[in-house]
C-alpha cells in the first residue's frame, strides 16, 4: 500500500473526512484495528454523533468527548479519493502486498474464512449473507462470529427473509463459535486452521507466512463482501455486480 507496513511505525494514524463519517461504529474500529499493521502505535477517528450514541447506548457514566487541536501539526497528511480505491485484498504474506481483487480473477481459492476481530462483526455477516444468498458457496467456506453477542446476532439480523445462520447453511457454509479461532493459527483441533499448502481468501489481518496454520499456505486478505464473491465463484472475485444491492442491510 502507500503507506506500507512500517510507514507509521510508532505513530498515531488518524482517520477523517466525509467517507469516515459515513461508516458505521463497527466499520470505523476495522480501520483503526488495521492501523498497527502500518506499525502504528494506535489508530484514531473523532468522535462524532455516531460514536457519542453508541457510547451513551453501553454506559450511564459521564464522559469528556476529545477532539484534536485546531492547531496541532500532522507527521504527514494523506488526501485519499474512496470513489477511486477498488476492492483490495493483500496478496500472500503480507498486509502491505496491495492488489485490487479484479487483477487476481485467476487465483482459485480453496478455502474463505469469514471471522476475526476485522471481519467477524454483526455488519460484516450480513454484508457477507447478501451476497451467498441463494447461492452454494464453490470451496469449503467458514464462519466465525468474533464475540457471542456477533453469534446471537447470526440468528436476530435476516437478509432477505433469512437469518444469516440460515443463509451461511444454505449456501454450505460451516459456522464456528465466537472465538478468533484460525485467525491467529492455534492447536491442530482449532475450528478453520489451515493445515495444507492451500489457498486461502480472508478477512482477518495478517496473512504473513504460516500464520493461519500451514506455514505454505497462500492467505490472501479480503473484506467480508470480497470474502463472500470468492466463496460463490471459487476465485478472488470484485464483488461489485455479485449481489442484489436491494437485498444488502
């Protein structure tokens, strides 16, 4: 990317602008979690309405909402255009290893792994559901909820008439239970560990060599809407044009 794995080594990223503030609490926490994969000390976004209600929403207790200062000086300052920034994934093994998902159509996938604490959230699933709706995921597709309230959520949140435990099902996916699971590899019992030189499409974030398992493993990190194109078609798929958009949350 253009700002690389070390690029903010040590330092506070900073996250604003008109497209941030359409983003939800959960997407906005994806981002600032993606940060120290820059090497970045911590990943910050001004508190706006939105986070202020979702705070007042999960404490009775006062707070101080801080902002920056009017002056303060920036290491550096990046302008980014979203409308130009194509689905991506991080090709294998690292985060920074940039591509946009249409270039790499001709990678097969055999396996999609939907979890973690950067693609595991209750906005994730239904992202994810929208677009295997109705259809039968092509390679071997597993689900993680990152909490228990996110696995509870499988069942209350439905996309078109369905709850997303009946979509993910129908369509062959296999549901684990709250956890970060393969994300971070684990013991060879642990539900989605990979463990063969398999290629992999998936939402948690890092992909460095053997760290889902097998240390051959190719792991190509992807958003949950990515994730899900991948699973349907059994290669790295731009998931625009893949769903109903009337059918996504």
């Amino acid at each position: 990317g253009e700002i690389g794995i070390d690029g903010a080594t040590y330092m506070a990223m900073e996250f604003d602008g008109e497209a941030i503030a359409q983003l939800n609490v959960e997407e906005r926490m994806t981002i600032c979690n993606m940060a120290v994969e820059a090497g970045a000390k911590n990943g910050i976004i001004p508190p706006d309405e939105t986070i202020e209600q979702w705070v007042r929403e999960r404490t009775d207790k006062p707070f101080d909402v801080v902002l920056g200062d009017d002056d303060a000086k920036y290491a550096d300052v990046m302008d980014l255009d979203v409308a130009d920034i194509a689905p991506t994934v991080a090709k294998p093994h690292s985060p920074g290893n940039r591509a946009a998902a249409a270039d790499l159509a001709d990678v097969k996938v055999d396996r999609v792994y939907i979890g973690s604490c950067t693609g595991g959230k209750t906005t994730d699933f239904p992202a994810a559901a929208a677009v295997v709706a109705g259809k039968t995921a092509a390679v071997e597709t597993f689900i993680v909820p990152a909490t228990v309230d996110v696995d509870a959520d499988l069942d209350r949140c439905r996309v078109g008439g369905q709850s997303l435990r009946e979509v993910f099902l129908a369509a062959g996916c296999k549901i684990g239970p709250a956890s970060c699971a393969a994300c971070l590899g684990g013991p060879p019992d642990t539900f989605g560990r990979v463990d063969e030189p398999i290629t992999v499409v998936s939402t948690t974030n890092r992909n460095f060599a053997g760290r889902m398992g097998h240390l051959e493993a190719q792991i190509y990190l992807a958003s949950p809407l990515t994730a899900a194109a991948s699973a349907v078609t059994g290669r790295i798929t731009d998931p625009r044009g893949q769903f109903d958009p009337k059918t996504r949350p």
